[in-house]
C-alpha cells in the first residue's frame, strides 16, 4: 500500500522560508522552512495544538503568513492572484464540506468557477479513479462517509492541481473506510506523480504513507526527514 | 368629565397624565396585596416616563417653530445614529458602522427623498420628520437584521466558505446564497407588516390622523402609503448592507477573515 519511501530527487515545487504566522501574541507557526518536492508524499506530524493545520493552510493561502513566504513553481506565492494559487495548490479537509445537490455537481464546482464545464465522460473517470463509478447521480446527502471522501478528493482533483494537501483526511472515517481512503491517495499519488502534503496525527498512518515527515511542537519544525529517522522504526 | 373640568390642552394633558398615573398605581398596590411589590420600580418608571416624554414633546415644540430645511439636518442626524446602532448587530466584521450608514443614508434617504419630491410626504416639518423618522428607523431594524443573520450564516458555514475558496471559488460567490438569505430573513417583518395591516393592528401613525379627525379612509389608506414606503426603504437597505457587507467578510487575499475565533 504505501507509496516508495526514497530520497527526494524531483524538483523543489514547494518551498517555504521562514514561515510564520501569529494571532494577536500567539504565534501559532513559527519560522519554518522547508521543501516539498515534486511527486513526493510530505506528511506533517505532531501532537494536537502544534500547528499542523494552521501550516497547511498558509500553504494555499487560506491564511495569511504574518512573516516569512511561500515559493510556488519558483516565485513567491503573493505573485499568483489567490484562486490561481488555490486551483493549483488544491485542498482536501477532514470535513468533506460536499455542497448540497449531486456528485457530479460537486465535481463540477471548481473547474465551473473559471467558466469549464466538466464532461459527463470526465466526471465518470474521476469516479472511477476514486472507487465510486456510477455515483455521478447520487444525492450527497446519501452517501456514507467514506464516499463522501472520495467525492471529496475526486473534487479536489478535477481541478488539475499540481499539488494536493490533506488536512487529516482519514482522521474522521471508520477503520474500513480510512483504510480505503489511505489506498486510494497511495495510488493516486504512485500512479500520477501527484505531490501531497498530509497533516496527520496518526503516526503509523505517516509510516505506511509518507516520503518524508515533518515533525511540529508548539508551531515549530522539530525534525523534518525520513519516517524511520523522525518517528522511529 | 376631565374635559368640562380642564379647558387647555396642557392642563387636561397632565389631568390625563395624572388619572392614567393612579390607575397604575392602584394595580401596583393590588399586586402588593399578593406580595409582589413593584412600588418602587413602578414609581420611578412612572416619573422618568412623563419626565422624558414632556422634553421630547419640548424639544418637538420648538422645532415644529424651525424653517422647514431644518429637516435635512435632523435626518441626517438620525441616519447616523441608526447607523451606529445597527452596526452592532455585525460585530467582528470590519467596516459594518460605515456600510450601515450608507445603506440606511441610500435605503430610507432615497424613498424619504422620492416621496417627498412626489408629493407624498409633505415638506412641513410636522409631517416630514415623523413620517421620515418612521422610514429611517425601519431601515435600521431591517439593516440589523440582516447583518445580524449574514454574521451567523458565515460563522455557521465557515468550513463550506474555505472549501469553495480552496476550489477557487470567488468570495462573493462562496457567500451569495447567504446573503440571500439574510435579505429574505430581514425583509420577513416589514411584509408580516403590509400583510397584518388593518386586520391584526393598526398603526399608531393612523390612530394619530384618527384621533386629530382625519378623514378615517384617507388615514387608512395614507397609512398604507407609509407602510409600503417602509417596505421599500428596508428592501433597499438591506440589499445594500449585505451587498456591501459581503466583501468586508474577506481581506484584499480572498482569505475568510470573519470567523468565531476572530
């Protein structure tokens, strides 16, 4: 299932220097710098409150940085106007917040925003691709949670994004469903060099899937490297 | 009886004033009598009340004796205290004193202005400052209403907002069924208002034309006039506010800055 843990050897497509951000005196990321490089699977751990997800986010912008930057493709993400930004760095949440209406609707969401119409034909190979072939119809409201993932994640990728972050995206799923969902991003990444970041606090799941992890405390980067060297065997 | 007893309108006032004053205090004494003691509330209301309304009702004397422009200005004045006050029914967004002014100046100056230009607002300060008074303090009501809902509706779907926002989404889209709402939910008691009208209550303004002797169906219909002038300005107000509110949600980086925590 996982993805081959190796040295990174792509290019560099995301880096952060200096990154950080605080909220009135708290400073809830803190100086940190690091690289992601293409087709890679970055996982970032560390314990709840240790600004994991606060990371993730002023990665596509969501938030932003109160000190240092972020380089996308080579150059500093403010450069980019931020749906540009956001459609190619794209993002899936614990929560799949799926909008009311169909599958396909969904999956149309993105691209609509920019004047695409999705294809029938292309909404049926992203659900294929995520293991929920003929969903296309399906009310949001009547899937399980898993699904709702998938749509989710499949959402996410009709987009075309470059990179891909997960914001523990298993972490609200069933055992059956978490272990599908793992599956699926393993392949997703294997199979079109999609580079991930995944902020999890579940440090097997890092093992089973990451490249590379991060390990936060208290907002700062404490080691960054391979799973076995950071979290242990 | 007070009337063949008092012969000027100030003296059969306070008669009045006073009668209505012992009728509540004898309802005071008959709860005291099942040990609910409200004198001294009671009291105090009783005093502040016919205290306040007598300075309203001198300051009113003097201004009805001001030249009609006067108006513009006590107008003004009331827009920009409806403003202030409506603001704070949007609290944590940035600039909500602002667009509720302009909403509340646009809305119920706009048909103030129209109407009045028409004909159907007399220019005289009599008529033009309770009747505008009337529009401006409705269009507040329905501005805090709105911004009010549009606050939650945001704080409630926070997660939906930045998930379309990750998708690319422009925020005035990411909010636009929200807003909607809020101009639905704000709108809700000036249409009750027109739907009620004569058959649930009628409104002071035409029990006032009634008991001065106006004709009862020029009052009536009159009334109607200035329910629907109400209905226009709030309608106006409110697409305004949340039209302009919903860019004040978001910082100049398409980032949801109105949130609990904010």
């Amino acid at each position: 299932m996982s993805v081959a843990q190796q040295t990174p050897t792509g290019a560099v497509v995301l880096r952060t220097e200096h990154l950080g951000r605080s909220v009135g005196d708290i400073s809830v990321v803190t100086d940190i710098s690091l690289d992601v490089y293409h087709g890679e699977m970055l996982g970032i751990v560390g314990p709840s409150g240790s600004g994991k997800s606060s990371l993730l986010r002023l990665l596509n912008r969501l938030d932003e940085p109160t000190s240092g930057t972020v380089f996308f493709d080579g150059q500093d993400y403010r450069q980019f106007s931020p749906r540009e930004l956001r459609r190619r760095v794209g993002m899936v949440t614990q929560r799949p917040f799926l909008f009311p209406g169909n599958v396909a609707g969904n999956i149309r969401f993105g691209p609509l925003q920019r004047g695409e119409v999705v294809a029938d034909e292309d909404i049926a190979r992203l659900l294929e691709r995520v293991g929920l072939s003929g969903f296309a119809g399906r009310e949001v409201a009547n899937l399980s949670g898993g699904e709702q993932q998938r749509v989710s994640l499949a959402r996410a990728l009709a987009n075309h994004p470059e990179i891909l972050l997960l914001d523990e995206p298993t972490s609200a799923l069933d055992e059956q469903a978490k272990t599908g969902v793992e599956q699926l991003i393993c392949s997703l990444v294997k199979d079109t060099s999609l580079t991930c970041v995944m902020v999890t606090h579940d440090r097997d799941q890092a093992r089973r899937m990451c490249d590379r992890v991060a390990l936060l405390e208290a907002g700062r980067l404490i080691q960054y490297g391979k799973p076995a060297e950071v979290l242990g065997a | 009886m007070l009337k063949s007893l008092f012969h000027t309108q100030l003296t059969l006032g306070l008669a009045q004033a006073g009668t209505a004053s012992v009728l509540a205090l004898a309802v005071v004494l008959l709860a005291r009598r099942r040990n609910i003691h409200l004198e001294s509330d009671a009291a105090i209301a009783l005093l502040r009340g016919i205290v306040q309304i007598v300075a309203v009702g001198s300051i009113l004397a003097l201004l009805l004796k001001s030249p009609r422009w006067t108006s513009v200005f006590l107008l003004t004045g009331m827009i920009l205290a409806a403003g202030s006050i409506s603001a704070k029914r949007a609290k944590n967004i940035p600039g909500a004193r602002k667009v509720s002014t302009y909403s509340i100046a646009a809305g119920a100056g706009l048909v103030t202005a129209v109407m009045t230009w028409a004909g159907v607002i007399d220019t005289a300060i009599t008529s033009l400052i309770p009747v505008g008074s009337m529009i401006i303090a409705n269009a507040m009501n329905t501005n805090g209403l709105a911004l009010n809902r549009f606050r939650s509706e945001v704080l409630a779907h926070a997660g939906e907002i930045e998930t379309a926002l990750a998708l690319g989404a422009a925020p005035e889209h990411t909010v636009a069924s929200y807003a909607e709402s809020s101009i639905h939910a704000s709108l809700i008691p000036a249409i009750d208002n027109l739907r009620s009208l004569g058959i649930v209550w009628i409104p002071g303004l035409m029990t006032g034309m009634l008991l001065s002797g106006a004709d009862p169906l020029y009052a009536a219909i009159y009334q109607f006039v200035v329910i629907a002038m109400i209905l226009a300005s709030s309608g106006l107000t409110s697409l305004l506010s949340t039209l302009m509110i919903r860019n004040h949600a978001f910082s100049a980086a398409e980032q949801l800055v109105l949130k609990s925590s904010g």
